[in-house]
C-alpha cells in the first residue's frame, strides 16, 4: 500500500535579473542610449545636408529686388546642378568672377551659345524679346547693350533690380565652375516664408 506523500509549501519563484523591475532612473537611462544611434545617424545625415545640399545663406543688398529683400534668409541647393542644367531664369549663387572671396545672388538671363542683346533696358535673346515677369516697373533701367554671343560653359546674369545690379552687364559672363548654388527657399522673415522661381 503506498503512503501519501507529504508536500511542502512550494517555494515562491525567485526573479532573475531579466526580470527584476527597473527603477525609472535607469529605464530612462536605458531609452537615451537606446536613442544615441538613431540621433547619432540623424546627426549625420543633417550635417551631409547643410554642407553638401542645402545651405544657409543672408541677403545683402538691394539688387534682386523685389523677389529678394536685403538680409533675407534664404536655402539654397548646393548640389541640385550636379544632377541637372543651369536653367535661364535660375536665381544662381556664385562666386564674385573678380574677386571670389565674395558671394552674389543673380538670375541666370544668357545660356551658353545664346546671343543677347539689350535695348533701352529690353532684353532679346537669340532675336527675341526675354519674358521677364518677375521685373517691377520702378526697378527698371534703360540702358542698351550691343549683342554679344555667350561662350561655351558660361552665363550672363543679372539682377531684378536692373538700375541697382552690378552684374554681367558690367563684368561679363560669370565660368560655370563659379556657379555654387541654386536659391530654392526663403524661411525668414515668415512674414515671406515660400519657396523662390
């Protein structure tokens, strides 16, 4: 005859260490370095775009009035013609052709191959007259310029502001390789907030 065997209380079941809880402290300590890649990554890849895509730039001066109002903040692509043409009516950021520890902002009027003519302040290319909506009335000129044909791997640029510009006017063509930049966004003042044509 078998006897009943006699049973302990069982014993509660131990935690490990995976198990034990976690004091918030450390939890929290535990989410932040969790993160340090992620942030790490995103740290990269924001600095990628403000030294090789997108950069900061302020306005100074008057001469791309009225679409771009001294000291205005504005983006521009710095890698967007490596991937596409120079476009006539590009608002292009370049390198002073006389001096380039200076910067100007522009607008892009003559391609390479383009004969241009300015007369009383018009401005015909390849025999015809250039569509100039972004000009305002109270910031034209009416000076002329006899045709000149645009060489290979340059352009002819030149401000809104036609009577407050110095440009290709009255430097000449600006070399492709000065060309740094296409101005794609305004973000201050808010007041003007938009993207750039």
């Amino acid at each position: 005859m078998s006897t009943p065997q006699e049973t302990s209380n069982p014993s509660p079941p131990t935690l490990s260490p995976i198990d034990s809880p976690i004091d918030p402290a450390t939890r929290l300590l535990l989410e932040i370095r969790g993160w340090v890649p992620d942030l790490f990554f995103a740290a990269l890849i924001a600095l990628f775009i403000v030294f090789f895509v997108v950069r900061p730039v302020r306005v100074e001066g008057v001469s791309m009035q009225p679409r771009l109002v001294d000291q205005e903040r504005i983006f521009v692509n710095s890698f967007i013609y490596h991937l596409t043409e120079i476009h006539r009516g590009d608002i292009v950021v370049f390198f002073y052709p006389r001096d380039t520890s200076k910067s100007f902002i522009k607008r892009v009027i003559g391609l390479p191959g383009d004969f241009l003519e300015i007369k009383s302040g018009t401005v015909f290319v390849n025999g015809k007259k250039l569509a100039e909506p972004y000009l305002d009335a109270k910031c034209m000129d009416f000076e002329s310029m006899p045709p000149v044909k645009i060489r290979e791997g340059a352009y002819f640029v030149m401000g809104d502001h036609r009577n407050q510009s110095n440009d290709s006017r009255h430097w000449g063509m600006v070399a492709r390789e000065y060309i740094y930049g296409k101005a794609m966004f305004r973000y201050w003042p808010m007041s003007r907030f938009g993207t750039l044509d």
